[in-house]
C-alpha cells in the first residue's frame, strides 16, 4: 500500500502521451460523468487515480475497468475488503490521507468529493503543483485563506468544474481583467422558482430535490432549492477570480442555457451558452487550453426558442444574502456559513427540521460568530477545521432547536 503522504509519481506527459486523471469522488455525479469522458476520448485521458468514500462495489467496477495505479477509500473500515477486490498491481490506501494520496502524481485532479470533506484534495492537489478540476466549491469557500497560499504553487492551477464559473473563465479569456465591470452569475431558480414564503412551509424532502433542470446529488440539489448554491457560488467567483463583490451580480435564468456572463465596461456582455450538461465543464477543465472533441451540451438552434431573465427573490430565499454577508466579514465567515449549511441540510434531507429553517439554522449560527481576535486572520488549515467544528456545534444547536414537533 502507499503512504499517505506518497502517491504516484508525478511527469508531464510528453505531446503523445495521455493526460494522467486522478478522479476523487468517482463514484458521485462529477466522478461518473468524468469517467464518461475519458470513454470518450481514452487515447487521451488515463485514469491513474480512483477514490471514493464508501461505494465500494462501483469503486471496484470503475477500477476494474480503468485500471488505474492507485485507489483510495475514505471509509477506511472498507479496506480490508476492497483490498482482494482491486486488479493486480493496483494500490489501496484509505481514509482521509488515503484521498491526499491520489491528489497527487496527476497532471489534473478532478475534485468530486461532496462537501467540507473535499479542502483535503484541493490543497494536496495544489501543493503538488497539479491541474486541479474543482467541482467542490466547499474547499475554496471555507479554506480561503490557505488555499490562497498554496495557489502559488509553481504549475498548480484551478480551473472550475461548476458550470457557472466554468462559464465566466471562458468568458474572461475575451478581454483584460482591467476590462471587467462586472460578473454576472445565473441561476436556475431552483424547483420553487416563483414561489412564496407562506407556500413553502411544508414542502418535503422528495420537492426539494426536483430540480428542473439539472440531475446532482441531494446535498447541492437542496442548496439550489434555497439558494444557497448561488450564494455560494457568489463567495467562490471572488475568490477565483478576485473580482469585488459589489461587481458579482446573480441573475435567475429557468432555462440553464446561459451559464454565466461576463460584462466589460464598454457595455458588451459575453456569454457562455450550451445544453445543461455537466460534462462539458468537466471536459473543459481536462483538455485546457484546448477543447474537447466531443460537442457535449451543444445546442439546436432550430428548437431553442426562449432564453428568460428575472431578479432572485432574495425575501424567499434568504440563503443568498447570507452567503454573500458571510463573504463580505471574510477571515473564517465563509467557513461558518459552509459548516452551518452542510448541518442544516442534513437535517432537513433527515426529516428533522422544514425546508424552511435551513436559512434559520444558518443565520442564528452565523449570529454567534466572532472574527478572529488579534492573531488576524487564519492563517494555517488547523484555523480552517476548529472553525467548522465549532460552526457544526452551533448549528447542531440550532438545528435541534427548529426541530420539527
């Protein structure tokens, strides 16, 4: 088995060699699409690195098939077993210095993992000066102020796998960052887009996770139902993109077509368009600065017929003005919020508390954080994890408090 520390060897490739792809989360809703495609395209994309936390039969189906160096295990109680199941020569490792491991050794590191969870993968894949593929917005929104720093990792680069911030790195490519008057990032609406407050008491579980348009697990599907996604997303274009917040604006599009927007200050507004399909994004994120060959997403012009446009109902849907407070405090706010989301949600995906007190639980935990005092700012990943595990404790408080009767 590999250390924790160690992992495959990293090289470039040279012009005919594949890309090496390390997929953590494979067996989540990114990790499965990225899988589809490297089928596409196989003579250019190897798979050297599968993880996943505890789907352990279609992990040992993806390695089977990929026949990738190294594998990794969160659950790390599921490793004896899955140990006998791996192709020969493939290596085990398990737990959370077990997905370090694989963040490691690849050209791109495709970062799927749901939540928190996920800042692991993000700063041991730019510590290694890697390519890293961020679908885990989490990382970046908490973890801030260290992932900050590790950026600057000669060779290490994000390029986003959400498709909205996808969407604004291509469009950004059109023009000077001293061009740039404001980021505009769309929004779904969610499965009760037009909906009000009084019609939302009682929603359940399976409503939520109606999403219209898009198909993803049910942790981000919930946040797209109150927003919270947006808001997030929000405090993720700044820290990508180190655009202010007064110039990051959210627009509802129902149609998902328009991805995002990119507006300059002579007034032309460049767009990204294309079919909802997270594959595109994905297939990006690989192949740049080029292009994949396969026309994921690509639209008929012949049938599209309608693009529309309207304001967020920020009164409904709190979640967003919360996200974007937390990331206007800064420091360790933004940790506070992802903590007090990820507990709320689970509470409500368990039934415990309404669809309606997810907001509640985030802002009575962010009500009772404190900035850091004279030490400044955070300023190591140890700052990062007491910050969310008091968040959590707050939150879980607060969530028992809303439970419902």
């Amino acid at each position: 088995m590999t250390t924790p520390t160690g992992g495959p060897a990293r090289s470039s490739p040279a012009a005919s060699e594949p890309v090496a792809v390390s997929v953590v989360g494979s067996t989540g809703s990114i990790g499965t699409q990225t899988l589809d495609v490297v089928r596409e395209d196989p003579d250019r994309y190897r798979v050297v690195a599968l993880g996943a936390q505890r789907s352990v039969d279609l992990l040992v189906a993806q390695a089977l098939e990929f026949r990738p160096r190294i594998v990794a295990v969160g659950d790390a109680s599921l490793a004896a077993g899955l140990a006998t199941r791996l192709p020969a020569g493939t290596e085990l490792v398990a737990g959370v210095d077990g997905f370090a491991a694989i963040a490691t050794g690849a050209d791109v590191v495709v970062n799927g993992v749901v939540g928190f969870a996920g800042l692991t993968v993000t700063l041991a894949a730019l510590e290694a000066g890697s390519r890293l593929a961020l679908a885990n917005k989490e990382s970046i929104i908490a973890g801030a102020p260290v992932v900050a720093r590790v950026r600057k990792t000669p060779g290490a680069e994000i390029i986003p796998v959400d498709s909205e911030h996808c969407a604004l790195h291509q469009c950004l490519r059109s023009g000077r960052a001293e061009d740039v008057s404001r980021l505009l990032l769309t929004a779904s609406g969610g499965p009760f887009r037009g909906r009000k407050a009084d019609e939302l008491a009682g929603v359940g579980v399976e409503e939520a996770l109606a999403h219209p348009t898009w198909s993803m697990g049910p942790k981000i599907t919930v946040d797209c139902s109150t927003l919270m996604n947006k808001g997030l997303e929000v405090i993720e274009a700044h820290e990508l993109f180190g655009v202010p917040y007064d110039d990051i604006d959210v627009v509802v599009h129902p149609q998902s077509v328009v991805h995002s927007m990119v507006e300059f200050v002579d007034g032309a507004v460049v767009a990204q368009l294309s079919m909802p399909d997270m594959r595109l994004p994905i297939g990006y994120a690989l192949a740049y600065p080029g292009r994949l060959r396969t026309p994921f997403g690509s639209i008929d012009w012949a049938t599209l017929s309608v693009l529309e446009f309207e304001p967020p109902d920020r009164t409904t849907f709190p979640c967003l003005d919360l996200a974007s407070a937390a990331g206007r405090a800064g420091d360790l706010a933004p940790a506070w919020l992802n903590a007090a989301n990820e507990v709320a949600v689970a509470a409500f995906l368990d039934s415990r508390i309404p669809w309606s007190a997810i907001a509640s639980v985030v802002e009575d935990t962010l009500d009772r954080y404190e900035a850091p005092g004279s030490g400044g700012a955070a300023r190591s990943v140890e700052d990062v994890l007491e910050a969310d595990a008091a968040a959590r404790r707050v939150a879980s408080q607060a969530a028992v408090a809303r439970e419902k009767v």
